[in-house]
C-alpha cells in the first residue's frame, strides 16, 4: 500500500523535496519496516506499520537524497 502513495505521489508530483521545494523525480530501495516478530507455538506474527524509501531530488542544481521512513511529510495535500 505504501509503495502505490509514494508511486502515485511522485507520478502526480506531489511530493517535494524539502532542499529546493521542487518534485521529488525517483525513488530506489523500498522496504517494508517491521516492528515486532513474535515466535510462540509455532505461530508467528509480524507487525509492520511503515516503510522506508530512498527518495532522489534529480532536479537541477539539487543533490538532495535522503532514506527516510517519513517519506509522507513530503507529500503535499
């Protein structure tokens, strides 16, 4: 689910990058975070409740890049 918001985030650009104020052009190495693994009886259960991303600015004259877990503070309502 987080993967589509960022992916439709920067096709639409609404997500800016917070050095130039412009949007955001890529994004690499996604991942699910995860909080809590708990093994009991053979049942395990996996909690994860965000995830991280490498955004890349790519506009000109900005070489900002950032892996972040609160990539949803850049996106602009």
């Amino acid at each position: 689910m987080s993967l589509s918001i960022i992916q439709e985030a920067i096709a639409n650009k609404k997500m800016l990058c917070p050095k130039c104020k412009k949007p955001v052009q890529k994004f690499e190495k996604y991942a699910e975070t995860i909080d809590a693994v708990r093994d009991g009886f053979n049942i395990v259960e996996i909690d994860s409740r965000g995830s991280r991303v490498t955004l890349t600015c790519g506009n000109d004259g900005c070489d900002w890049k950032e892996r972040t877990e609160y990539w949803r503070n850049l996106i602009e309502d």
